[in-house]
C-alpha cells in the first residue's frame, strides 16, 4: 500500500500499544479522550488537542483558532455494527468537549477512502495537500499524502447529532481506563489499523 512494506516488520501491536499508551498519558495534557466500550471492552477511542495543526489552509487565523481531531480507532469488528455507531458516537462525545466558537481539523492518509467517505458525510471541507507520518520509529519514517477535513465546531456537533442514536451517553468515558484489563486496547485494534 505504502510501496517499500519492509516498515510492516516493525509495526508490530507492541509497537502500536507502547505509542498510543504514551500518546494517551501525554494526551490529558492537551486535549480530551473518550473511549467507547461494549461489555466493559474497550472498541474504540478518539483524541483532540486543545490547539492542533491547521494543515495548509487558513493561514489568515490565529494557531489557536484550530482544536485538531488526533485519533480516531474503532476496532474493525464494531464499525457500522448493529451495537452502534461508534465513530460517530466517539466523535460527537469528542466534539462536544471542545470550544464551540472555534475551527475544527483533522488528517488522514488521501487514500483512506472509508474516511474521506465518512468525513464527507459530516459535511467536512477536504483538501488533498501536504503529507501525514502514518508510522515512525528509529530506523522509519512513512509519509504518504494527507486529506485535511475542516468545520466549525458547532456545524460539525450539529452533523454528528443528526447521525446519532439515543441512549448512548452512558457508554463512554472522557479518560483512558487506568485498570491493566482495559488498557492498551485489545490487539484486534492494532491488527484492524495495520491492514
């Protein structure tokens, strides 16, 4: 997919658990995290930062003016399942933590189609610019061209309502669980994003 795949080697799911446990013990700092969990498991988190990267448009605004959308993972077992929605239901819980008055802005890999799809859907202004590191480590770095997705935040709320399902405010929490049988999250995750 990449081309050279000899970075696959080294994207293992212990490679993927110790950089989202530290992505997530640093992310208390800068943003808010909610998790969604079916029978007390884990099947997906979301991430944001207070202030994030624009990308290559909107230069005219302030950096502070963007809260960025970090991370988006559902395990691929859950995705459009009939036991929820839970990209939109994580996103809307994410979205409702941040500034209401400000852009929102996320990245993803152009050729991620299911993305771009689902970012469409919420009425995301998309661009094609620039590059996203979808793996690195010591020895690789991979950068592949980058869809950038802009909203503002309330229009991006009101999107997100208008695709969910009631009865879901319990299912989430705004921290990553503490306990060592919730967290990392189940290895199926790191296998649905390496595919």
């Amino acid at each position: 997919m990449f081309g050279d795949d000899k970075w696959l080697d080294e994207a293992t799911p212990e490679y993927f658990f110790q950089m989202w446990k530290q992505d997530l013990d640093e992310q208390e700092k800068v943003g808010p995290v909610v998790v969604s969990e079916v029978d007390a498991s884990i099947v997906g988190f979301a991430s944001a930062e207070w202030s994030g990267d624009r990308g290559d448009r909107y230069k005219d605004l302030p950096d502070d003016a963007f809260q960025e959308i970090r991370e988006l993972y559902v395990l691929k077992d859950h995705q459009g399942s009939e036991d929820g929605h839970h990209g939109t239901q994580l996103l809307l819980a994410l979205v409702k933590l941040l500034n209401p008055t400000k852009k929102a802005v996320a990245h993803a890999a152009a050729k991620n189609s299911r993305i771009r799809e689902f970012m469409s859907d919420l009425k995301a202004e998309i661009h094609v610019d620039g590059t996203v590191v979808v793996f690195q480590n010591r020895n690789v770095k991979i950068d592949v061209p980058r869809a950038t997705f802009y909203w503002n935040v309330k229009d991006l709320q009101s999107s997100l309502e208008s695709r969910s399902r009631p009865g879901w405010a319990g299912r989430f929490s705004s921290k990553p669980p503490r306990t060592a049988h919730t967290w990392p999250p189940d290895k199926r995750l790191v296998e649905t994003v390496r595919r």
